[in-house]
C-alpha cells in the first residue's frame, strides 16, 4: 500500500468514529448545529487526533464559520450549494492533453 493511501485510510478511520465529522483528503470538516455541540466535537477531534499521534496545522484551520467553500462547493447552514466563480473558473480550464501523442490526459492523480 503507498503512502498516500496508507494517509487516506488513517484520516477515513480517524473521521469514522467521531460524530460530526468528515473528512476529505486531507481536510477534516467539524459540522455541527450549535456552537455548544461544536466546541464538544473540536475536543474530542483533538483528543482523537492526539491519540493517534496525528497533529494539525492550526494556522491553516477556521474555527466558527458558518460556511465554507469546499471543492467548489458552499457548505454550511443546513445546505450545500455551488460556488458558481469557482465552477465558472474551473469551466474555463483548457483540456490537458499529452504533446507527444495528442491525447487527452486522465488518471487518478497517483492515488493508486
């Protein structure tokens, strides 16, 4: 197994036990309806997080939003919508292709 599914599958496991949260990649979403319920989760992410010997990056953490954008996505409220400049931005982006034999390039980005 590589790293970086050995680093998914820790960050999957370390999301899956704990209640209002998720993760993707390497971000780890707190989702909760009160600020109360909120704090509560954070902790027990952090005890979580400290348990497994797993450390984040507070300065690249927010902490009491009540949206967020996520892979051209606004989350938060409830609801998850669109963030149309990003999706626009993105729709704007040339198809990659390969110079060499002119085809177009896909994969899975060397997750496998």
């Amino acid at each position: 197994m590589s790293f970086r599914a050995t680093f998914l599958h820790v960050i999957d496991y370390f999301s899956s036990k704990l209640r209002d949260v998720a993760s993707y990649f390497d971000d780890i979403i707190i989702y909760s309806d009160t600020w109360d319920d909120g704090l509560q989760d954070l902790q027990a992410a952090i005890k979580r997080l400290r348990v497994n010997h797993l450390i984040g990056k507070p300065s690249k953490g927010d902490i009491g939003k009540d949206t967020i954008v996520c892979l051209c996505h606004i989350v938060g409220g409830g609801q998850i919508k669109s963030d149309d400049a990003k999706a626009h931005a993105m729709g704007r982006l040339s198809t990659p292709y390969n110079n060499e034999s002119g085809s177009i390039l896909s994969g899975n980005g060397g997750l496998s």
